[in-house]
C-alpha cells in the first residue's frame, strides 16, 4: 500500500473533506455578511466523495474530518456520513459543525457512523454568541452539545476562537465550564485572512498569551500524539476536561502538519490557506480512474511546502472554505 509521506517526512493519514460552501451563520471572523456566492456551485456528490475516499483509503486515510460551509445543511448529509463510515480503512469519521441542527440530529448521525464531533460555541454568554455568529440560538447549541453526550459520542470537542474585546472575557467561564465535563475546548487563534485585515488587528489574541494564562493556572502541556496534529494539549488536576491550543503563528505548527484537505468542489489543498489546490473533480466520477486519482494525489504532496510562513509575516491568502 501506498502511504502519504512527503519531502520533509510528515504522513499524512488525516483528511478534512468540506462538502459544501454554504452556511446559515454570519460568523463576524469568517462570513460576516452571510454565505453568498456568484455562481451557484456543484458541490461534491456522493458517488464522487466515495470515489474519493476509496483512493484516500489506499493511500493510508484513517481519518475524516467533515467539514464547510456548515456540512449539515446537506440534506444528503447522513448519507455522506455512512458512504465514508462504509470504507474498510476509515477508523474514525468527525464533523465541525456550528450546532444549529444538532439537537435535531446528534442521535441520527451517530447511527450513520459518525465518531467525534466539535461544535463551535464561541461563546457560554448567549448576548455574545449572538453578537459573534449572528444567531440568536445559544441555548438550542447548547443542547446540541448535550445531545451528542447522551447520543453516545465519546469524543465531543468546543471551538472556540478568543478575541480581544468580545469573547476573551468568557476565558474563566469556559474553564469552569469543563471542571465537570468531560470535554476537549479547543482555542483556535483567530487567522488573518485576505478579508478580514481590520477585524484581525482589532481582535487577534495571541495563542501564547492563552498559553502562559493557562500554565499560571496550573494547566500542565500534556505530551503530544501523533494524533493531536498542531494541537497542544494541556490537562488540569482538577478538571475531567482538557484544553486544546490551536496556534497557526507559532513557529513550530506546520512541523506536525498531519493532513490534507479537499474543497467542497474537489480541489486538493496542501495547506489551509492559500494556494489554488490542485483539481481531483475529473477523476472522481469513475471509480475506474481511481488509480490515476491516487498518483495525481501522489504527486500533487511532493509540491507541498514545509511551512505557511505566517509566523514570519506571510498573510493567509483565503481559507478554503471561501475559495
Ligand atoms: N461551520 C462549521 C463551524 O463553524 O464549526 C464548520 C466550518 S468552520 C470554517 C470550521 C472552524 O473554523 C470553526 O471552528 C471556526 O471557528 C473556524 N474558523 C473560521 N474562520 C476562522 C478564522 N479566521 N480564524 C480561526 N478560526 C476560524
Ligand atoms: Fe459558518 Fe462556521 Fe464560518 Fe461560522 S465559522 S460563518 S458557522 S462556516
């Protein structure tokens, strides 16, 4: 079997698929006028996300990570989750999702074969959530997180990216939060990206100074897993729950880079920003082009860099979920 390994020795068994562009909250870091597009896009079928993952699958892809847009306005969505539960490789299937439809949901996808999943609640004070996602539906994501406890989801994990001057106050709220659940809260450091210049000089945090906060509280670094990609993992004596921080600025993120990604139009994307992907969407029809689709991935990894550059000034271009 073929394994995903590049020029600087990193393998790559873990890959993010979006499966649409579309989404139903106006998040002010990432789509704060809404989801709009130009034209209206084909987003990728069924029948081409297996074809997909079947040459992933042989290439060594254990894991899949659902994301967007907001992946569960798919009506097809269950479906999709049980098409790449259905592939023998594939030990673990996670979504992102925002929680608008999770408390509907949780059980129903579960049985379809979804493992993990994180939920974005960039805030516990309903006002601010409001404030930062445009929706007025704190309490119903909320359930939604319970939902997937009681579903039987054995790993739930919180996004949440801190900003200065609207969510960064809810710190000690989040951490008090988990003393009692068993939950992992992820910080994202918010990204600047081609469009968000002012919003990112306004209100970025730097994931370091999340870092001394927590160490000064007693939070101990807990050894990386290769499973744990950039994330730095931190445990606390008293709290069940962990915390996880997702620092894209700091220096050594991309040495642990553990995945690749394909657009909700099936593009492969080496990085998270930036550059235009290479296209798969010819080859994912036929399950006969699959050996073709698997050197064409082959190929494309030999061209993937060792670093974005951020931490030395280099701006993200868009995140692919825009592109
Ligand atoms: N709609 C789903 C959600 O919000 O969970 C999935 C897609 S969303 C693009 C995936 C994650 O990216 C979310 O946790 C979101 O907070 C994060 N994100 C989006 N824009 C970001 C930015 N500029 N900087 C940091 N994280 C960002
Ligand atoms: Fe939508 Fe997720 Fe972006 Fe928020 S972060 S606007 S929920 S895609």
């Amino acid at each position: 079997m073929n394994q995903l390994i590049d020029n600087y020795g990193r393998k790559f068994e873990y890959l993010r698929l979006s499966i649409t562009d579309e989404c139903n909250f106006k998040c002010n870091y990432c789509l704060p006028d809404g989801y709009s597009s130009p034209h209206k896009k084909h987003f990728l079928t069924v029948n081409e996300i297996r074809n997909l993952l079947n040459a992933f699958s042989e290439l060594g892809t254990k894991k899949v990570r659902i994301t967007g847009g907001e992946p569960s306005l798919r009506k097809d969505f269950s479906e999709i989750i049980s098409t790449i539960a259905n592939i023998r490789t594939i030990e673990k299937v996670a979504m992102t999702t925002n929680g608008y439809s999770l408390s509907k949901n949780a059980q129903q996808w579960f049985d379809a074969g979804l493992d993990a999943i994180n939920v974005s609640v960039d805030s516990l004070d309903a006002k601010t959530f409001y404030l930062i996602t445009g929706k007025n539906i704190f309490q119903r994501v909320m359930q939604g997180v319970q939902a997937c406890v009681d579903a039987g989801f054995k790993q739930v994990k919180i996004n949440s990216v801190l900003m200065r001057g609207l969510n960064d106050r809810d710190i000690d709220l989040y951490l008090d939060w988990i003393k009692n659940q068993p939950i992992q809260l992820r910080f994202i450091e918010l990204m600047q990206t081609e469009d968000n210049a002012d919003f990112f000089n306004k209100h970025h945090i730097s994931g370091e100074w999340i870092k001394e906060k927590l160490l000064a509280s007693g939070w101990i670094r807990k050894t990386a897993l290769n499973h744990d990609g950039p994330a730095q993992v931190f445990t606390h004596p008293t709290h069940i729950g962990e915390i996880g921080l997702i620092m894209p600025y700091s220096k050594d993120f991309c040495n642990s880079c553990n995945r690749l990604r394909v657009s909700s139009v099936g593009r492969l994307h080496l990085c998270l920003f930036g550059e235009e992907g290479i296209d798969l969407r010819d080859l994912l029809a036929s399950s006969k082009d699959k050996e073709r689709l698997k050197t064409r991935i082959i190929n494309a990894l030999t061209t993937k860099k060792e670093s974005h550059f951020l931490h030395a000034g280099e701006m993200g271009g868009l995140p692919i979920w825009h592109l």
